[in-house]
C-alpha cells in the first residue's frame, strides 16, 4: 500500500476524468467549510451536481475520496517546487529554494490550515507518528530533482543524498508544525538564509549565497 500511494503522488497524470475533477473539486471545498469529520458524501455529491451513484462509481467511499483530494493536493504541492527549482544548476540551490517554497506553501496552504485546526487528531499522525509515508514521498521526490545535475555537486562523504533530502522534511514539517523558535523564518529571505546557512552544507559546500 505505501508503495502505491507514493507512485499515485509522484505519477505526473490525472487520474480522473472531469466529472471526477468536478468531485474532488466539491470535496475540497467541503473540507475547507466543515473539516473532515463533518464532511458527508452526499454533501460533495450535491455540490459537485452529480448523484451518489455517479459519486461511488468513481469513489468507494468516503475514505477513498478523501485519500484522492490529499493525493491531488501533493501532486499540487509538488509541482509547485518543481516549478521554483527548474532550471537552478546545482542539487544545493535546488534543495535550498525548495525548502523554501516548500515552507511558504505549507503555511498558506488553506486545506493543511483549516485540518489542523478543525481535524488536528485525524491528520496530526500523518505527520508524526504515522508520518513515514508523508516523509518517504517528500523525501524521494526531492532526490528526483537532483538527479542529473553536474557531478561535482555532491554531498561530502559519507552523507547519502537521501538521508540529506530527509533531514529537509523532517525540519519543513517541524517548522510547519511548530512554527515558534529562536531561529528568523518570518519571510522567504530568512528561510532561504537558513537553509544556505545551516544546510546547505550538508550538499559539501559552506555558507553564503550561492
């Protein structure tokens, strides 16, 4: 199950057709008015316009709908890094400009705001305790960006690139989660001079701007 969640997440197509668009659409928007638990099927049926059997055909049930949305929402966060990061020439700049919009979206994200307000119990262990998932599909999609990149911008010995990748996601999401600390990261500059300063120095390379 883990391993065909992460490819759902990574794989770049949609796998519904408009009328299923049309529902996770609906969805969305019933879980930024009412949170998961107050959430009903036959509410997203009505506001998608379409019936409950049109619902279920495509949907199991509600766990399944729910499990589609957050899938479409981190094919969406992802892509939103992939964008910021392409054409940087170095796996640094790349992890250190990604954790910075990876930052950014995570704190204005309205779905990921209005959960762990209304549902922090439901979607708190997907972060925590039961957050391996969540880590190990960040984590390898920001290998996959450094892929490719000039050899000679390689972490220093002994450091793996994904051990380096998730060191990244682990601090976004405490970051996220727990956004008070000593450390300035009140604007992009400063998680972008956190990021240069603190690790980008694991890719083999000190501080300063690249």
């Amino acid at each position: 199950m883990p391993e065909a969640l992460l490819g759902a997440v990574l794989a770049s197509g949609q796998d519904t057709d408009p009328v299923g668009e049309s529902i996770l659409d609906a969805a969305f928007e019933e879980f930024l008015a009412y949170g998961l638990r107050r959430t009903n099927v036959d509410a997203v049926a009505r506001r998608a316009g379409v019936s409950r059997a049109t619902l279920y055909r495509r949907f199991d049930n509600k766990d399944v709908l729910v499990q589609a949305v957050l899938i479409r929402e981190c094919r969406r966060f992802f892509g939103s890094i992939a964008a910021a990061v392409e054409g940087l020439p170095t796996a640094r700049e790349r992890l250190v400009e990604g954790f910075v919009v990876g930052i950014r979206y995570a704190r204005r994200d309205p779905l990921l705001t209005r959960l762990l307000s209304s549902d922090p119990e439901a979607l708190l262990p997907y972060l925590t305790v039961d957050g391996g998932l969540v880590v190990a599909v960040a984590r390898d999609f920001l290998v996959t960006q450094g892929e490719g990149l000039p050899g000679g911008d390689k972490p220093v010995a002994g450091r793996d690139p994904a051990g380096v990748a998730e060191l990244f996601v682990r601090l976004a999401i405490s970051f996220t989660l727990t956004p008070s600390s000593c450390i300035p990261l009140d604007t992009d500059e400063d998680v972008r001079a956190f990021a240069r300063s603190y690790l980008a120095v694991l890719m083999g390379h000190g501080s300063g701007a690249p």
